[in-house]
C-alpha cells in the first residue's frame, strides 16, 4: 500500500501547487454527475431483485406479454340502497373512462369491470363445467334417484353413513356454480356495498401519472356528489395501485427524513469534536496565551464540516451518477444508500484531518503536514477502504440482485470517497488553512508527553471476551429468520381499512394465483393433470388448493363438444326421472336451468368475466394453467412451499414449463438470498483475511487486526439472540457490509500501534482510539437514520448496521488493547 501511496505523490503535491484547479473541476464533474443523480427512481418490484433470466421471472414477464399485468383501482360504494349505488356506479363509469391525460395524450382508464351478464351462464353453466364437475352432477343425480328409491321402500332404515359424502358433493356444486355464476353485480350479501373495478392506460411505476390520476379522481368523485345520490352513501377508492403509490412516497420520505436526521447528526457531532480537540491543542501550544480568542475557534466551528463535507458530497455525487448510467434505478434496499454511504465516507475524512490537525500543531508546514498525514495515516485508510470496498465488491457475483446492487453502489461509493478525501480534501486544506487562514494552529510547538502507561486488566478483559464468544457459539441455534413478508412492509392504514372495507363483496378465497403458460392445448392439459397428481399425492403439507384451465371447461374438438352435450344431456334425462321431476330443491332447479344447452356454444358467446381470466391482451383463448394456493403466502416457508410445488413442471417430452406470480417471484427471491448469504459472508470473510495477510505480511498480525470484526460479531449475534431480533431478507445484505466495516478499527489501532512501537497503546487510544470512535459513530448515525423510517426492513437494516457497528468498535477499544497488551507482555509480538 505504501508503493501506491508514493506512486501517487505526484497527484498529491499537484494538488497542493494548485488546489483551486482540482476544487473546481471535481465540482464540474460532481454537478454533471448531479444531473444523472436526481433522475435516479426507486424500484419496488420484487421482481427486479432476481436475475433477469431467473426462469420464474422470465416466466413472469412471458405472462405480462401474454395476458397483462394491470393492476386495478377499486371503488368501493356503500349505502343501504342498491339502486342508488347502481345508479352512481352507471355514472362514475360513464365520467371516469371519459378523464383525459394530456401527459399520455390519452384517457386514464381503457376499461371498467362491473356489471357481468349472468343470464346465459345460468342457462348453460353445465356446458362450462369440466369434466370432473359433470361427472360428479351425474353421479350426484344417480346417488339422489337410488336414495329416492331406498326411501319409497316401506322397510327402509335410515343409518346415515352416506349422509356425511352426499352433503360434500353438494357443497362441491355449490362452490363451482358459485365460480360460473356469481351474482349480477359485484356486492356483498346484503347489497349495500358494491365494488367497480378501472384498468389505467398508464404504468404503475410512473408516479406522477399515478399522483395525477388519484388527484383527478378525488374532484371528480366530489363533483358527482354522492350524498345526491342517498344521504347515506359513502365512496371510497384506491386498492394496491394506491398503495403502491404510498409505499413509492414513504420510501422517497423515508430517504429523505434518515438523511436530514442521520447526516444533521454526524454533522453536529464531527463540528463538536474537532472543535473540542482544536481547541484542546490550541490552548496547550500556546499556554493559553494565543492571540485568537475562544469567539474566533466559535466562529470556525462550520469549518472541519467544509474540510471533510466537500470532498465527501462530491464523491457520492460522482457514485450515484455512475449508478444511474450503470443500474438506471435504486431498489428499495439501495434507496438509503446515499446517507449510508455518507456515514461510511466520512469515516476516512475524519482520520485524515484528524491526523493533519495533530501533524500542524505539532509543528508542521501545511505541504509537510499533507504529505506525512498522506504516508502515515493514509495508509491504515487506503487499507480500510480497499478492503471494505471489495468487500462490498463480493456482493457483485450474487444473483440476488439486492446484495449485487448494493455491493456495487457502496463499493464504488467507498472507492470515490476514498479517493475525495486523499486527492481532494489536501486541496481543501491548503486553501482553507494556507491562503485564507480558517484553521487555527498553536503558535508554539511543545511536544506531547508519550506515556507508557499498561493497558489494565489485559487478561480479564480478554478472558471475558473469549468466554462471552463462546457462549454465543454455543447458543447460536436460537438465531432465527423472519419469514413473514407481512411484518417486513410499512403498514399505510388506510389501505388496510380500504381493503376490509371492499373485502366485504369478495365471495371467493381463491387468491394470489400462479400461472403456467404453455404452447399447445395437450401441454395444457398435462400440466394441468402433474399438478392435480401433485396434490392428492402430497398428503403431509399440501399447497394446492386447485387447478383450473379453460381448455378443460371449453371444449375445442367436434368430438369433445359432442361428448358434453351427451353428458348434458344425460343430466336432462335424470332429472326427468320420476323420482326427481316433481321435487321442490334449490339445487335441482338450478340444475335444470343449467343443463338446457343443446348446441355447442361458441367462444363469444362465454361472458367476459369468466373467460377474462384465460383470454390473451389479443383476445384470443390463453393456453396457461391457473393455480390456485391453499396456505396463506406472506408466510416465506409457505411460499417457498408453494413455489416448489408448482414452480416448475416438467412433461414426458422434457418440456420444462415454469410457474409465475408475484408471489412465486417472492419465494425465489427469498429462497435465493437465503441461500447466497452464507456464501457472501464466508467469501467476504474469506477476503477480508487475505487482504490483511496481505497488508500487514504477518500471520500474527493480520489476525490480531481481525479478532475485533470476529468477536464484535459474536457480540452481535449475542444481543440478537437476547432482544429476539432475527435476520430477514433486508438486513442479511447489510451483513456482509458489517464485515467490510467493521474491520476498519482493527486495521487503523494495529497500524498506528506497529507504528509507535511496545509500551504505546494509551498514546495509540489517546489519538487513533478517538478517531476510529468518532469514525464509527458517524457510520452507525448514517445507518440509525433508517431507524425512523416507516418501513420495517428498512429499520432492521439501521438496527444491524448499528448494532454491529458498535459491537466491533467496543471490541476495538477494550478486547483488542487487552489483547495486545497481554501478547506484549508474554514477548509474542513481532514489529
């Protein structure tokens, strides 16, 4: 390290000879790189963390081709009467498809989902049943005609045992009419709340399309007045689009609170030490007889923040523009990265500063002070940041897009800071402090009393960091992973009481289905049959609740067509049965509506609300196999359950077809993390060592250098496990991160002490123990500042980082002093 410092002493001493040049074309750069920064957007789509040619996301993207991917927006109208809500619903539908958006040169919304025609499905819902359905009716009718018969028989005795399997059928018609035809309109039992659904034109992630339809949609509800319509009636509107909206515009706020509060604090915290330690040197240079009095180092308080801020803004400028050229958008783990990365970067301002102001009071010229801060400390801080950086770096070559990204935001940030506070901060000083004279230095120079004062109870403290670790080992299988999506999403409360609200008119609990699209009908049909043998073979955690697909409820061939109408007509036949004919039952009435096709019923024909679900964005019969769960999918486990099961089917041709949702891309997501975590640790723990073995050329060394990041992650995991916090797929990318920032202390403390020599650690405390505590805490500001966000996976990461943080900056400055004055004391020290 020290050959690339003196390799690039040129650009150093260039920057002394002419610090006004490189302030001001890093500051053109930084203002064109601005401009790329600020168009930066943040990505919520979950499906945009996994690799691009992850087969569950090519899948998914192949359904959007196919069918679409529109999310709706609801309005849900309540008043007790239905005529009046109808009646307002005919009018919203008629003003809303007329909204014009200039912006798109088109309408807000293409189509409306309201009224469904149910008259014809209930006049040939047996033609739309499938094949199993049809049967059971047959059998259901035969079993119905047989019991009849039993019970016109003077003997007959009535011992129940069928009872229990005739009331299942029943119900298992019920369920299918139900699903081919449901009420006319969408409402809820009583009729007093009813629900109409909008398809937009424009793209959920376009956010002031978004802003600008639900702003458009608030005055025109108004201008309807619904109180004109029933005194009583109540609207409301929004759904998952809306809430999309929201989660965009807490993200956005969330970055922007955890900015002003993490960086107003590191920024108050570094003006009220370097005032202190300035002052401190100031007044024992000079005996306390300098002519600047204590109003003169008040009114420069301002300036350590310019020293260090400058080259700081400057250089996440820079990485944000490159990231904007690299990824083209921010995700929701690496929106906050730009007050992180603010923590971090000022880690390295403060050490060099630090060192230039103790270098000047000394004695220094301000050349000569630049230069011995450069070799000297410049060193520790070039070993830090290259290996927190490839640390950062490792996470590249995950295909979990939310460590990769992160890892190259962070690291190149790391990198750009770095080289902001080497080569651009000098230029900063020699203005501030050579021309115009801002940073005050003692007059006299008297050097510092060097102690060699032993680091107490060395052994103690090491044999209690030890036994502590190690008890945490022993204990480590209680650390647990938070599988419950839910608890990790911001909870917005209005959405939660819209959807209770429109909840009230869903009469299905088919929900979050996955889809295989396949290529010719007979593929659909095998897939269809894999994933029904799937179910009823999987007995002990079954996730498939059913499967259904149009091919099999339409029939295409003249010779399928013909078997439905025998089947039907079978069903006519029985109901005619004597036994049958005269008798007054709910179902056999619907039953004898239902089976009155006597003709093949063409596609046009089907109404849209059923068939809308298997039809292509063409209009055209879909050939896809909808699945429909059984478990509830915010649960992870579930969800990868339920990925396994129909995540991927394979046909005897060797045809691989792959299921798609959100959900599904959810579970891959989490499964995936999941799996590339522990690889990520180890590869960068693995780096971390080498890099170094490869610093310090000492065995001894490099592992002394290290014990701190080991132990103070022991630490961690030790008040994870006793304030019950657990890993999620949020926090798990800042882990790694924890260990390329966590080996900072231990790198600068063995540096500076290696430097010094035996009998040094309080003067190395007094110095480099005050700078690796300063730095470490304006890191662990950067990250507290996500602790008062609203979204909870944002908030584990702050509560991590922090934690983390901390506990390798105590061991810095207890275990690892103790260590080395314990090995100091048996002669294992090797300089």
């Amino acid at each position: 390290m020290s050959k690339l410092l003196e390799l690039l002493k040129p650009l150093l001493n260039y920057n002394y000879s002419h610090p006004y040049l490189v302030l001001t074309v890093t500051l053109l750069l930084a203002v064109v790189s601005g401009f790329f920064a600020v168009q930066l957007k943040v990505d919520t789509d979950i499906a945009n963390l996994l690799p691009e040619d992850h087969p569950n996301v090519v899948a998914l993207e192949k359904l959007n081709e196919t069918v679409g991917g529109e999310t709706d927006m609801q309005v849900v109208i309540k008043s007790p009467s239905f005529e009046a809500n109808k009646k307002f619903a005919q009018d919203l539908i008629e003003k809303s498809l007329d909204m014009y958006y200039p912006r798109y040169e088109d309408y807000f919304f293409e189509r409306a989902e309201f009224k469904r025609e149910t008259e014809f499905t209930k006049n040939n819902a047996l033609y739309l049943a499938s094949e199993s359905e049809l049967n059971d009716v047959i059998s259901w009718l035969e079993d119905e005609i047989e019991q009849a018969k039993e019970e016109a028989n003077p003997f007959y005795f009535d011992l129940g045992d069928e009872e229990e399997e005739e009331d299942t059928r029943a119900e298992d018609f019920e369920e299918s009419y139900k699903t081919l035809v449901p009420s006319e309109y969408p409402v809820n039992e009583d009729s007093t709340i009813m629900v109409v659904k909008f398809y937009p034109t424009g793209s959920k992630s376009d956010i002031q399309y978004l802003e600008d339809m639900f702003e458009e949609y608030e005055d025109l509800i108004a201008s309807l007045n619904p109180a004109g319509y029933h005194p009583e009636m109540e609207v409301r509107y929004g759904g998952r689009l809306k809430r999309h909206l929201e989660e965009l515009t807490s993200i956005m706020d969330d970055v922007i609170g955890s900015f002003a509060t993490g960086i107003s604090s590191v920024i108050l915290l570094v003006m009220i030490y370097f005032f202190i330690k300035k002052y401190v040197h100031y007044r024992k240079g000079t005996q306390g007889k300098g002519k600047y009095t204590i109003w003169s180092h008040i009114i420069r308080i301002p300036v350590p923040v310019l020293v260090i801020g400058i080259p700081l803004l400057i250089s996440l400028v820079w990485t944000f523009g490159i990231t904007y050229f690299y990824l083209g958008m921010l995700n929701t783990m690496t929106s906050v990265l730009f007050v992180i990365l603010f923590g971090l970067g000022i880690d390295y301002g403060i050490h060099f500063y630090a060192r230039y102001i103790e270098l000047r009071n000394n004695g220094y010229s301000v050349h000569d002070a630049i230069i011995n801060t450069n070799e000297k400390t410049g060193e520790a801080i070039l070993v830090s940041a290259f290996t927190t950086a490839a640390a950062l770096f490792i996470l590249m070559f995950a295909d979990f897009r939310g460590f990769s990204e992160f890892g190259f935001i962070s690291g190149t940030g790391i990198l750009l800071s770095l080289f902001g506070m080497l080569y651009i901060l000098p230029a900063i000083l020699v203005i501030l402090d050579e021309r115009l004279n801002w940073i005050l230095i003692s007059e006299e120079f008297e050097e510092e009393y060097k102690g060699s004062h032993r680091y107490p109870f060395a052994r103690t403290i090491v044999t209690v960091g030890l036994v502590a670790s190690a008890v945490v080992v022993g204990f480590s299988g209680n650390l647990s992973f938070q599988y419950d999506f839910g608890e990790l999403e911001p909870k917005f409360p209005e959405y939660e009481e819209f959807r209770s609200f429109a909840r009230q008119v869903e009469d299905s609990d088919k929900r979050n289905p996955a889809y295989i699209v396949a290529e010719t009908t007979e593929q659909v049909e095998e897939i269809a049959q894999i994933l029904r043998e799937r179910a009823e073979a999987d007995t002990v955690s079954p996730t498939i609740q059913s499967v259904e697909t149009l091919q099999e409820r339409y029939p295409n061939s003249e010779s399928e067509k013909q078997e439905k109408l025998d089947k039907i007509a079978k069903v006519r036949e029985l109901l005619q049965d004597p036994f049958l004919v005269d008798r007054d039952d709910e179902d056999l009435d619907r039953l004898r509506q239902a089976a009155q096709t006597t003709e093949p019923v063409s596609i046009e024909q089907i109404p849209d609300y059923l068939k809308s679900r298997f039809v292509t964005k063409d209009g055209e019969i879909g050939r896809f196999v909808i699945v429909y769960p059984s478990v509830g999918l915010s649960d992870g486990r579930q969800s990868i359950a339920f990925k396994n099961d129909v995540g991927v089917v394979t046909l005897d041709s060797g045809a691989e077809f792959y299921a798609s949702s959100t959900s599904i891309v959810a579970a891959s997501m989490l499964d995936l993390m999941r799996t590339e975590s522990p690889y990520m640790v180890a590869a960068t723990f693995i780096f971390i060592y080498f890099f170094m073995l490869f610093s310090f050329r000492s065995f001894r060394w490099s592992l002394i250098a290290m014990l701190p990041l080991i132990v103070g992650l022991l630490w961690l995991f030790g008040i994870m496990m006793i304030f019950g916090l657990q890993f999620n797929f949020y926090n798990l990318v800042v882990l790694p991160a924890i260990l390329g920032i966590g080996e900072d202390s231990g790198v600068h403390l063995a540096h500076r002490y290696r430097e010094e020599g035996r009998n040094s650690m309080w003067q190395v405390l007094s110095s480099t123990g005050q700078h690796i505590t300063m730095g470490s805490i304006t890191t662990m500001l950067g990250f507290a500042g996500l602790l008062f966000t609203n979204h909870p996976g944002l908030q584990s990461i702050g509560i991590m980082a922090t934690i983390g943080i901390g506990m390798t900056l105590l061991t810095s400055i207890t275990f690892m002093p103790a260590l080395i004055q314990w090995l100091e004391d048996k002669n294992w020290l090797r300089f």
